[in-house]
C-alpha cells in the first residue's frame, strides 16, 4: 500500500539523531526519501556523488536534513559515479555512493558503473524512477535503467514497495562489498520516495541463500601448493588488483621474502608490492617489463593471486607461460579460474586468507641460480626511455613527480600512453596506491575519480596523472573540485594527440595517422583560469619540479600542463598479435 | 567439439530473474537450445532447465558466470547422468472425419493424446525427449501439420536422491561453509594444459 505523504513539515522529526537500538521507542514513520538516506548513514556512508532531477526530487528534499551525508554536486553524472569509485577504490572497506535522476541521468552512469564493474570496485549507485504506476508508460524521462546496465553491474534493484526500501539498500551495500566488489544500482520510483512507512533498519547480517560467502581456502590444496614450491627451481608469483582488495600485501611480500619467489604484477596490480623490494619484477605483458615477460615465460611454477588474466596479460595466449609446469590461481571468484587460462591447482578464497594460511606452509628456500638470472634480464631489460628530441620527455615530468609522492601518495592514472607510463614510472618502497580504470580502459576516469581518492583521503596527496585528451572528456569536473576546494594536483601529459592511439596508427596501422591530431585543444592555463583553478603550463624540464612544489603547497586543485614531446612512445611493447617474448624496447 | 549441455537451475521467484539469466548467457557468447521456467514446490524458487549448445571448457564456463548472478542459487549440469528430459508438443492437424484412423493409430504408438477435436482437425499431445518428438513430427507433416507448439525441455535426474535439495539452503548460521561447495569449481584442476 502506498500513502502519499503530504505533510512535509514534519521532516523535522526524521533529522533527529536515529535511535539507539534496542529502546523500546516505537518505529518512526518516515517517507522512502528519508528511509534511504537514513539507511545510507546505518552503512557508514559519509559522501555521495550526485546530480538532481525530477525523480531523486524527494532524495534531495530531504539531504539538507542530514548533515552527516556530505553531498558533492558534480557536473556530470558520469565524473559521479568515477567519483563513487575513486572514493571507494582509495578507502578500503567503503562504498562510493552515486545518485542520479531517472533517464538521461541514469543512464549517463552506465560508462561508471561498467569501470567499476570490470575492475571490482564496491559502489552503490541509487537512480531515480518515474512513479511505479507510470512506469512502462514511456512517460517521461522513463528509461529501462536496469535493462541498461544489466550487464555491467553486479546486480540490480528496482524498489517495488516503500517497506522494502531499507532491506534493499542494506543487501545492496552488502551485496556491492563483500565477496568479488562490484557496483550495485537501485531503481528508485518517485512515488515511494514520497510514500511513508515506519522505518526499520534490519538487524544482523544479510542473508541470501543465492548468495553464499566465499569459501575458506581448500588445505589440501595449500599443502599442494605448499610442495609444488617446495620443488620449483623458477617459480614466479603474479599478484592483481585482487591482492589489493583483500589487503594482503602483507601476506604477499611475506611469501615471496619466505621462498625468495620474484612477483610480477598486472597493470591493476599495480601497488600491491614495493617496486624497489629485491623480490620486484614489473608489470607483465603487453606493455609489462622485458624482464617480467622473460621470467614469466621461463618460470616453472606460476602463482597467479587475484587476477583475471587477461589479454593484456597474456599477450597471444599461446605465448603465455610455455614452460610452466604447475600453474596455480588463486581468486575470490571461481569463474575466473579456467576462464582463460587453465591452472593444474586452483584455489577459491579471499586472497589475504588464502595467503595467510599458504604461508603457514611455506618453508624457507631459495634458488639462487634463478635469482641470479632474473638479476641479469633485469640489467639487460630495464624500463628505461629515450630523448632523441631534447624535447620533455613525459618520464622525466614523472620522475619529478614521483620524487615527492614519499612512497604514501595516492597516483591516479587515465587511459592511454600517459597510463602506462604512470603505472611503469611508480616507484614505491612499500605497497602504495596507483588507481586506474585497467579493466574497461575508460578514458575520463582519473580526473573525477581523484576528487573521490581525496575526499576519501583527506591527510594524503593526490596526483592525477591524465592526457589531455581524456582530461577534457570530463573537465566539467574542475567546476566541483573549485567549488569543494578538492585538493588534488593534476598532471597533464599533454602530446597534442590521442598518444596511444596514434602510437598504434605510426606501429600497426602503415602509419596512417587518422582522427588523432589534439591540436585544438584548450589553451590549459586560461581554462583552469575560467574555473578558477590554479593552472600552470610549460615545455621545460627545469620548471616541472619548481611546479610541482608550487602546486603541492597550494591548498586546493591545480593543474599542470605538461608539453611533452608529441612523439614520445610506450615501451616495452608487444607489437599486437605477437607473443609476449616479441616486445619492442625503447631505442 | 560442442555438444548440447542440460543444466538444471534453481533461481529466486524475483521479476527480471529470466532476464538475468538469458542476457548472461548471450553476452558470454554461448547459444541458448532451449529454455523452460517453472515454479517449484517452493514458491519462492523457480527451476529453469536450460540447454546450451557449447564445447565442455564453455560449458563450465557458462556454469560458473550464471551461478555468480545473485538470484541464481545452484546449478547443476546434468548432461549425460540417468536423466529424464522431457518436452511437450501440441499440434493442430489436418484430420477430416474420414480420414482419421491412420492419423490416432500413430498417436497411440507414440503415447499421445487428441486434447481437441474440431470439425475438420484435432489437436494432438505428445511428451517425451526430443528425438522422440522430432520423430513424430516426421511421420505427422505427411497429414498437414495446421499448428504447432513444443515447450522447452524439463528435466530431472532418476533415482531417489534429489539432485539438489531446498533443505540444502536453509540459511543457519554466519559461518561461511568450510567445504568448497560443488561450484567453487576447480575448473581444469590437473588437466595440464595452459
Ligand atoms: C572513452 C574512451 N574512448 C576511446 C578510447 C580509446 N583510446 C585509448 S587510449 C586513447 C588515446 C588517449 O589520448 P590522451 O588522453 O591524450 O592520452 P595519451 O595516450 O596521449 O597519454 C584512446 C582514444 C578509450 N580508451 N576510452
């Protein structure tokens, strides 16, 4: 049954602190606006994402009521929901919240909801619906916006009855947390943001028989892995972004010090263990290190943690760990086993658990005629760049950076070469956090999801390193960052051009440049300048630390341009179709 | 090599499960044979019975994605056990009052029934498995097939032991099992190949 509330007035009783639970008061009537937000603050959400329109009019009626929900106003809902996940991927343990309007707004989510979605990140997003009885009528601003986003969230509700609606955001946030992360939306129709009914949040811990907690680690398993270790002469581990959502970086480093195993590490891997540590390979892969490519293709036994293995990974798939003779996976999700790889053991679980207890097992060892060759591919292979030009080059804008980040900023990257670079460039003594969108490669990430990182993260630095090309495609963003004085410095890597792609174009398409030229891009200074964000530019590598310094004292957002020389490329690389032994170094 | 594979899907009574359901099994790449909805005993779970034209490898992977959807809550492959696999066809046939006798005496043959009769045409019942139903289908085009329907294939495991119990999912407890479950899937274990 549905009541429409008509007395508006008496809001004030639903701003008064929640009760404590366990006193006997009698439930509160609230309207489904009120019952969602109060169930936001019994999740510990703190920030939300959003833009209002006509059906989230009732949610945002009634935001000014709870103070402790710090609303940011972005400029699209897109730079929202990147916003949701860069808050979420930085904090473990929270949820990036997004809300937006019915339609155009909805679906204006879906690039959001499907970064978050390939690269695991818990967010909650709740849209706004036209009223239940309109739905299906095609009124307006109506859109199938769990039809839309199907496929890229991990699931989806749409709120039928103003009694379900706090259940429904309790398993939604449970739902988005727990096991593999994912974003999670909730289809809110306007009428039961407006209907009343006594509020309730429920007690104890969800539970959905359809949805089982992840299994503790198989022993039997452990104990085999345990051996195969015990008996490899060039094992090699490789950790993803899975060893970052588990926390066990720990647990990580404490294995490969044990058994003396060098780790590699994925693009979104990135972080998860000290680039300088005597046990660190690289990246892997397409773009990966040499002497990553080289180790994980001469390695006997290959432990893969909390990774999907992908094409970035594996380059052609049949070029893809030749030797090895045991190939272990360890994943939270059972069907990224044997998805595209087929391991001879397979564990499910948590990594961090996973690892704790893998490494009760572990004895001691090290091959040290291994050791020593992955030393030698290491001197032979660096990750190195060349100047040809004198022109600035971007890994010396990145040395400079990285130079001040003390091991404890927090790095967002974008899309492209700027991407690669960023993640190659990453030299953190200790694990440390590099965000990027690894997974759907959705240029306009960075710049409205560091606005998350920092809101997340108040007491640590931001960089977010960005082309120029991606940076426009949500440079709306620089309005809230102003306005919010969001304190994050960005660092545009600016090369006139969509750099990957016409990387691509000069190496595997004859050369033909097409559609890439980014001359007519904005004059960066004056647009910083128009938004009221501090903004620097130049081409000199003698005022780039000077900029840095300024910008990081600056208390609020600057950008920083960087033109960097137009023809500056990514190596190593794996000219596409070929192997992962077939990478192009810088010469 | 592909084959068809028979799995049997336990899924939460909720709107938009189907949907779920066939959306994840398109956009993994695999084709859907045949797919039928039904409720159980109990009326919160539905049973899908679904056949997927797949190679083995595929097969388990479209077994793990769909037991990953939230509203799915067991799957079981049961390709190849001792298996009932049944399907229904309803067929309105050509039949004038004279010309009957040939028409019921195959109808008899194959266990089927007239579940209408009309002035110039019945309709015909048959159930069985689908090879069974194509057969008849041959032998009946002959006598002018005016209509047809044929459902989806459900199908059960023989013997006494249920497959998959709803008393398994009885929820007790916070203690995540401690046994892999039957998904938890070792895809491949030892299978040596990468
Ligand atoms: C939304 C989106 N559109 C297109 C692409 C394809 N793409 C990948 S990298 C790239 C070029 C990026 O250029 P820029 O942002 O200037 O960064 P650079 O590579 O020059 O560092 C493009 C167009 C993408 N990843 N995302």
């Amino acid at each position: 049954m549905i009541t429409t509330r008509t007395d508006q007035r008496s809001s004030a009783a639903a701003s008064t602190a929640a009760t404590p639970d366990g006193l006997a008061e009698p439930p509160r009537m609230l309207t489904g606006a009120q019952i969602a937000l109060e169930s936001l603050i019994r999740e510990g959400v703190d920030t939300i994402f959003g833009y209002p329109g006509g059906a989230n009019l009732w949610l945002y009626r009634h935001l000014p009521d709870y103070p402790a929900l710090h609303h940011v106003l972005v400029r699209h809902e897109q730079g929202g929901a990147h916003a949701a996940d860069g808050y979420a991927r930085s904090k473990r343990g929270s949820v990036g919240v997004v809300f937006a309007t019915s339609g155009p707004g909805a679906l204006n989510l879906v690039t959001g909801l499907a970064t978050a979605y390939m690269d695991s990140v818990p967010v909650v997003a709740i849209t706004g619906q036209v009223s239940s009885t309109a739905i299906g009528t095609d009124s307006f601003q109506e859109s199938d916006v769990i039809g839309s986003t199907m496929s890229v969230v991990k699931h989806s509700y749409l709120i039928t009855r103003v009694e379900d609606i706090a259940p429904t955001i309790k398993e939604a946030f449970h739902i988005a947390r727990s096991g593999r992360p994912g974003p999670v939306l909730v289809d809110f129709p306007k009428d039961l943001q407006a209907a009343v009914t006594a509020f309730n949040y429920p007690e104890g811990p969800v539970r959905r028989r359809s949805y089982p907690a992840p299994p503790r680690p198989d022993p039997a398993k452990l104990r085999q892995i345990a051996e195969l270790i015990k008996g490899a002469k060039r094992p090699v581990i490789l950790a993803g972004r899975g060893v970052l959502i588990a926390g066990a970086e720990e647990e990580l480093a404490e294995l490969a010090h044990q058994a003396h195993i060098p780790v590699g590490w994925t693009l979104l891997g990135t972080g998860a263990f000290p680039v300088t540590d005597p046990m660190a390979l690289q990246m892997v892969g397409f773009m990966g290190a040499g002497y990553t490519n080289k180790a994980v293709c001469e390695a006997d036994v290959l432990i893969m943690v909390g990774m999907r293995c992908d094409d970035r990974v594996t380059t052609r798939l049949d070029s893809f760990a030749p030797r090895v003779e045991h190939l272990v996976h360890i994943d939270i999700d059972p069907a990224e086993i044997g998805k595209n790889v087929i391991p001879h053991v397979s564990v499910v679980a948590d990594a961090k658990v996973a690892l704790r207890e893998l490494n009760l097992l572990v004895e001691p060892k090290r091959e040290h005629a291994w050791l020593t060759q992955i030393d030698q591919w290491k001197e032979e292979h660096p990750v190195r760049f060349t100047n040809h030009t004198g022109l600035l080059q971007p890994q010396q804008v990145l040395e400079e950076m990285y130079a001040r980040c003390e091991d404890e900023a927090i790095v967002l990257a974008d899309v492209g070469q700027n991407q690669i670079w960023a993640a190659l460039w990453f030299n953190y003594r200790k694990p440390g956090l590099f965000l990027n969108s690894g997974g759907t490669g959705t240029m306009g990430y960075a710049f409205p999801a560091s606005m998350g990182a920092k809101l997340a993260n108040p007491h640590k630095t931001v960089f977010c390193v960005t082309g120029e090309g991606g940076f426009v495609m949500n440079m709306q963003e620089m309005a809230t960052m102003v306005e919010n004085n969001i304190d994050v410095n960005v660092v545009i890597l600016n090369n006139s051009s969509l750099g990957m792609v016409r990387q691509f174009q000069d190496d595997f398409y004859d050369g033909v440049r097409s559609a890439v030229d980014l001359t007519f891009t904005p004059d960066f200074v004056k647009l910083g300048d128009a938004f009221g964000m501090k903004a620097m530019s130049t081409d000199r590598l003698e005022d780039v630390g000077p900029m840095l310094d300024e910008a990081m004292a600056h208390k609020g957002p600057v950008l920083l341009n960087f033109n960097i020389d137009p023809n500056a490329n990514v190596y190593p690389i794996v000219p596409l179709g070929m192997g992962m032994l077939d990478f192009v170094e810088a010469s | 090599m592909t084959q068809s594979r028979l799995l049997s899907v336990l899924v939460d009574n909720k709107p938009g499960v189907l949907q779920r359901v066939a959306s994840m099994i398109r956009r993994r790449g695999f084709n859907i044979d045949s797919l039928s909805v039904g409720p159980t005993d109990d009326d919160t779970i539905s049973r899908m019975t679904i056949t997927v034209h797949v190679g083995r490898q595929q097969a388990e992977q479209a077994t793990k994605q769909l037991a990953k959807l939230i509203d799915v809550i067991t799957i079981d492959d049961i390709t190849g056990l001792r298996n009932v696999a049944h399907e229904l066809v309803l067929m309105r046939m050509q039949a004038p009052p004279g010309e009957r006798t040939e028409l019921l005496n195959l109808v008899d043959i194959f266990r089927g029934r007239i579940v209408d009769v009309a002035a110039s045409s019945v309709i015909i019942e048959v159930t069985g498995s689908a090879e069974k139903i194509d057969n008849f289908i041959e032998l009946m085009r002959p006598f002018g097939i005016k209509e047809l329907a044929r459902s989806g294939v459900v199908a059960l495991v023989r013997g006494d032991q249920a497959r998959i119990r709803l008393m398994d999912f009885a929820i007790d407890g916070d203690e995540p099992p401690t046994e892999p479950s039957r998904l938890q899937g070792v895809a491949g274990d030892n299978t040596g190949t990468v």
